[in-house]
C-alpha cells in the first residue's frame, strides 16, 4: 500500500490537515531529535478528537477511513519521560 508523503508542519498539524500524510516525516524527526514527553505538547500539542495521553504515551488521532475504522499515532516514552518510539496503527 503507498500513500502520498508530505514534509511534516506544525501548523498543519495544529489544524488536523494532513496528518496521515506527513506522519513518517513525523517519526523521522522524532527518532532524530528523541523529544521529552513534555517537549512532545510543544511539537505537536495536546491530543485531541480521538487521542488520549497515558502515564508513558501520548496517542494522535491521524484520520478515519470510515465510521468504525482510524489511524493513530502511537508515541512512547520511558519512567522518565524521554522518548522511546513512535508508531501507527489502525484501530477498527
């Protein structure tokens, strides 16, 4: 399955625009810059519609494909709040 991939942008992703499509070029900057879990709300803000924050992870609703059907960004920390990975998945 391909998709199309854009640049990641903050402001975009502030609007909920495109956040499919820029999410690897999000992995890819987070893997680089390993981001605390506090620096995470800076970057890419509180989740909201359909994300969640846990003890060690912070979860970004990326899109829906249909009423039942989403895709999230997973992002994970350690006990101490530094980054560990970041992942996503479909929920349905």
């Amino acid at each position: 399955c391909t998709r199309k991939q854009i640049p990641f942008s903050k402001p975009q992703w502030m609007k909920e625009k495109n956040r499919f499509y820029m999410v690897d070029s999000l992995i890819e900057k987070l893997n680089k810059d390993k981001p605390k879990r506090a620096e995470i709300f800076d970057i890419l803000g509180k989740p909201e519609m359909g994300g969640w924050i846990r003890d060690n992870s912070v979860h970004y609703w990326l899109k829906s494909e249909s009423f039942l059907t989403i895709w999230v960004l997973d992002v994970y920390f350690d006990s101490e709040g530094n980054f560990e990975s970041a992942t996503i998945h479909c929920e349905d």
